[in-house]
C-alpha cells in the first residue's frame, strides 16, 4: 500500500474519532467476558470471532498511528501497521459481525463492537474493498431521492396493482382508497420496502384502524448503513426527512426493517414528527381498540425472535409481546430476557449480500437454531425483513420445520370487524 | 549502588508522578474534548434512573457476575483491596478523620488486603495463558500485572514482616517520614529506609511503582476514569 493510499485512510479513520469512540479504542482491558456473547464464536469456535477480538484488529491501526506509543513502544500493544493485509483482516472482522451488540451487554465497560466495526467498514469504503453490491444499493437510493418525479409514476402504476389485494384482507366504504399517496396533512407516513409483503398487510391494517395514512415513496432500508458510509446513510435518510416535512405528518411509521428504524429513530434529530416502528404502532391500536384480531387464525405455539436493532438497540421489546397476546394463547419466549436473544445471523449486511455469504450466514447462526427449536413453536414470528429472510434461510437449510412469519402479515390476516 | 537508591526513592519519583499526574489529566482533557457521538448509544431495555445504573454497572461489574462468577469474585477482591491499599497509603501521609471511622492500624487489613490483591493478580495472570483470554491479551496486559503483582508482594512483604514476624527495624513512621519530606519537597531519607536489610522491599517496591505510574496515562488502566462515562452511554 502506497504512503498516499494509507494517508487518505487514515484521514477517514481520523473522521470516526469522537468522544465515544475513543472511550471504546482506549479502554478494553481484554478480560474475554464477551467470549460467550458473538453468535458466530458461539456457532464456529474461532477465536477470531470474539468481540474483543474484532476491537483489537481497529484497536491495533489505532494504537499504531493514533497513539504515542505507536512510535514509541509499539510491541506493547502488539500496534499494527494498515497494510493490504491488514484492509483484509478489516474485511473478515467487519463482514462476519452483524452489529447485533449482543456483546455491548456482556462487555464490563459497554464497548460498542459495532461501532468500532463502522471503522473498519469505512476504511474497505475508502480502500474500494467493501462489498461492491451494497455501495451500488446505496447509490440507487439516493439517485431515487434526488430525481424521484422520474419515478413518481411507475411507483403509481404499481401501488394501483396492489390495492385489490389490500382490500381482500379489509373490505372498505365505497369510495375509499386502499393505498393512499403523498397526501400533505395525513397524519403517519408509512414508509415501506420495495414489496408487496410491506405494504399489502400494512394498508390493510391502517385502514382498519381508520388512520390518516399516506404511503411513502421511499424504501426504508438503508444501504447506507449497511455499507457503513456516514454521508449516503445521511443522504438516504434524508429523502425520507424531507418528505415527511413536506407532508407536514405527525408520525413516521417505520416498516418490519430493524436497521431503517433504528437510523430513522436515533438519527434523524429532532424533528416536528415522531418516529414509530409499525409493531408499535400496531400495539397502539389494539390497546386503544381501534383493531381487534381472531386469536383461531394462528395454528400452534408461537415464538418471537426480537430483531437487535429495533429491541436491544432500539427499545421495542414489550408491544410485539402484547400483539402476540392477542393472536394466540399458547406465546413461548425464547430467551428470559430479551436484550440477550442471540442475532439470527443476517445482520450488517448480510442478507443484502445475499448468496455470497449464505454459507457463512448458515455457520455461524447454529446457535439461533437450537434456541428456536428448544421452544417447540410452530410458528417463528419476526418484525424485520433481514431476521425474516435468514430465518427463513436457516429454516430450509436446517429443515426446523417452523413457520416464518412477519408479525404485521399476522395482525393483517387476523383482523376482525 | 547508592546513587541508584537514592534516584529510585526520590527523583524517579517525582519524574513518576508528573507524568501519571499531568499526562492522566492531559489525557482526560484531550478525550472529553472531543466532539459528542450524534446519537444515542443505549441498550434497550432502559432502567431509570440511568445514572444510578450506571454506577452500578461501573461498581459492581453485574455482566461479570452473571457471565464469569469467579472472575466476578476475584475482580471484586482486587478492586475493593486496591482501594483499601490506596487508604493505607492516604494514611502515611497524614491522619484522615474519615478513615477512622472503624479505628485501625496503618495499614489496614493487618496484612490480608495485600495477600487477597496479590492471590487475585496470580488469578487474572493465570487465566490469561488460558485460551481464548490468551489469544486476546497482548503483552500490555501481561507487563501490568506482573508490574502490579511485583509492587503489591514487595509492598506487602514490608507489612507482612512487621506483622507476621517481629520485624521492627522499619516502621510505619520510617516510610511516613521519608514520605512527608517528599511530599514538601525536601527529600530526607531515614537510615532504617536505605540501609537495613529490609530496605531492598521498599526500593523495589517503589520502583516497580513508579513503573507503573509512569505507563498508566498511556495503558488500559485509564479504564478507571473512563469505564463510568462508558456504562452511563450504554445505560443512557
């Protein structure tokens, strides 16, 4: 790696340096109580796997170029200069972490793995070695935001299409529309996936419930995150802002995508919206009995798996458990407490990659496997597209022989007048 | 041979505490200075009042308990000993009302608090040749505790002889003088500290010291002012 290549990486190195981030780089003490907590070193054993481990890799650069000690006395902390191998090794450590921070719970300290991994994700950005499918994802979003008149109205001509089926699931007054767009005043904007199983169940649900709903016309997820790029995570974001502003809505209701809610929620600032996730905007109708659902639509136990970034790292743990309560009478938990549910795998990025990291997805999630069986449910219940996808990847390739399903397409399906 | 005692037990010293003290504050400034992370950094479920969990979290290590009970136990020897120790050494430099609330000797403990540091720094040695902490540790981590195991055992041997065998040629007021004069910048040190035989524990002791003050500001051990401003991000 030549001087000018390793100064401009370590310029976006530097750009990840605050306050926290520095608390995390200087103070692991290496005591091993995050062993247990990776599902990957849990799944496959390899020491490389561990949190600290994956730390230790950025903590190394760091050491090296961001510390005295780095020219002083490097050996100490065994400091580590950023070469092609080294871009490799931020590859393996990044890549295989799904950013659960299942760890941050174990860890003494709370060091944020994810967050030191966002390094090592922006250095493969800047050394053009990060999954290439991911920054093209990105980019397609953020042209989206930029020049959507362009695709106003294709995205017309097939929310059209969709609206027969939403009326199946809830029959409305003549007159009505099923799938309501850019209506300035609404109050929630519904901002879905590129997918009918987004938006059908969905719409039914709002117009049941009688809400002032419009459709956005943005994708929720964001692949800028995924790919770890501050500015098109931002960029993406903002489409999405900006909108609901013009719309001047009350509420921005996030779909089943755990890593859309958890930047809409913890990024997007103050703004004169709130920001909901639909399973809690769900639990709020149901508590204010503006839906009511059929308890005998759902067929044997049912379980939960809490997506991380909308639970652990973003709170919402009680009302998916409530609108389980109204679809079945037989719920089993699967773990006591839900911030210590193990990842299903697919986190990070990893699902959007796709086949590429099948193999990997399917290793390292052994240890979801058997907390999903060891529950007896038929049914596995998720609210997060990514956690739907792998669990329904580790479903085939494990023959568990359960249901996956998303807990919204279960309240639409079982709702009654 | 002289000279060289005299450079361990006095400016070596001074040299060692400049730099734990002036570089552990530069240090400290430079961190906090640096600009907030934009958005929350919590874990979910959130207890209120965070900042009491918090310190709970700093204090009594719970992820510990739960995870690695023994470890638990012995990291909680270490640190409440480490406390009591610091005491002890508050003490030689003057009486402190506070600490006598439950009356006792210089030195509290009656040698016990150095045995129990220094059995829980053989423990956390150990457990480090032990995979998979051996293939985490870097040699930092094991220079600190050897360092702590030296300085607590030469330390402890000055107590341990005093209490457990009759030793009388080097008292408490022995070490509170030579400290005191350091402390006002008139460095006197008393024969009983330099020249009887037990004085190699005292040298040694403080060299090891100064060792290790003089890589504190630099090493993990600033995990001590930084581990309740990182719990308080993850509690919220």
């Amino acid at each position: 790696m030549d001087q000018k290549t390793r100064d401009d990486l370590l310029l976006l190195f530097k750009s990840k340096l605050n306050e926290a981030m520095t608390f995390y780089l200087e103070t692991c003490t290496r005591c091993g109580v995050c062993t247990e907590a990776c599902h990957v070193y849990a799944s496959m054993g390899q020491v490389k796997y561990i949190a600290a481990y994956r730390a230790e890799i950025i903590r190394r650069l760091y050491k090296k170029y961001f510390k005295a000690r780095g020219k002083v006395w490097p050996t100490v902390g065994e400091a580590k200069e950023l070469t092609e191998m080294a871009v490799e090794e931020l590859f393996e450590a990044a890549y295989s972490c799904t950013g659960c921070r299942r760890c941050m719970v174990y860890c003494p300290f709370g060091i944020d793995t994810q967050m030191i991994m966002s390094i090592a994700k922006l250095l493969l950005i800047g050394a053009n070695a990060e999954p290439e499918i991911l920054t093209l994802l990105a980019d397609t979003s953020i042209t989206k935001g930029k020049s959507f008149e362009l695709f106003k109205e294709g995205f017309f001509d097939g929310i059209k299409r969709l609206e027969a089926e939403v009326v199946q699931k809830w029959q409305m007054e003549a007159g009505e529309t099923a799938i309501t767009v850019d209506v300035p005043g609404a109050d929630l904007l519904y901002v879905a996936l590129a997918g009918a199983h987004s938006i059908i169940p969905a719409a039914a649900v709002f117009n049941a419930a009688g809400e002032n709903w419009t459709l956005s016309f943005f994708e929720a997820v964001n692949f800028g995150a995924f790919v770890g790029d501050p500015t098109k995570t931002k960029l993406i974001l903002d489409r999405i802002i900006n909108e609901a502003k013009r719309l001047k809505v009350k509420e921005v209701c996030i779909c089943e995508c755990g890593t859309a809610f958890r930047v809409m929620k913890q990024l997007s600032g103050k703004q004169p919206f709130k920001v909901t996730s639909i399973t809690e905007v769900h639990a709020r109708y149901l508590r204010e009995g503006r839906i009511k659902l059929d308890k005998t639509k759902l067929n044997g136990a049912a379980t939960y798996h809490d997506p991380c970034q909308i639970a652990r790292n973003g709170g919402v743990m009680d009302e998916p458990r409530y609108i389980l309560r109204h679809l079945t009478d037989d719920f089993r938990e699967m773990t006591p407490d839900p911030k210590y549910n193990w990842c299903c795998g697919g986190g990070g990025g990893l699902v959007a990659l796709g086949e590429d990291t099948l193999d990997f997805r399917m290793k390292s999630a052994r240890v979801k496997v058997d907390q999903v069986t060891a529950t007896g449910a038929a049914v596995l219940t998720t609210a997060c597209e990514n956690c739907h996808t792998q669990l329904s990847n580790l479903n085939d390739h494990y023959k568990m022989g359960v249901k996956v399903e998303f807990l919204s397409s279960m309240v639409a399906d079982a709702l009654r007048r | 041979m002289q000279t060289l005692i005299y450079f361990i037990l006095v400016p070596m010293v001074y040299i060692a505490f400049a730099v734990f003290f002036i570089g552990t504050v530069i240090r400290l400034i430079k961190i906090f200075r640096q600009p907030r992370h934009p958005s929350t950094l919590q874990i979910f479920p959130e207890k209120k009042p965070t900042w009491l969990w918090a310190l709970h979290d700093t204090f009594l290590f719970p992820s510990v308990r739960r995870h690695k009970p023994v470890l638990w136990v012995f990291l909680l020897l270490f640190h409440v000993a480490l406390l009591l120790l610091i005491i002890g050494h508050l003490e030689l430099l003057g009486e402190f009302k506070i600490f006598q609330i439950i009356p006792h000797d210089v030195f509290l403990g009656q040698g016990y608090v150095g045995l129990i540091l220094s059995l829980a720094l053989l423990y956390f040695l150990f457990r480090r040749f032990v995979s998979p902490v051996r293939e985490l540790s870097v040699p930092e981590d094991y220079y600190l505790l050897i360092l702590l195991f030296l300085i607590v055992l030469f330390g402890s041997e000055m107590d341990w002889a005093r209490r457990w065998y009759g030793y009388e040629e080097m008292t408490v007021d022995d070490y509170q003088t030579y400290l005191l004069s350091l402390l006002y910048l008139k460095p006197d040190l008393p024969e009983a500290v330099t020249d009887y035989g037990h004085s190699f524990m005292l040298v040694l002791h403080v060299f090891f010291a100064n060792l290790f003050l003089l890589f504190f500001p630099f090493s993990q051990s600033m995990h001590s002012f930084l581990s309740l401003p990182m719990n308080k991000l993850r509690r919220g």
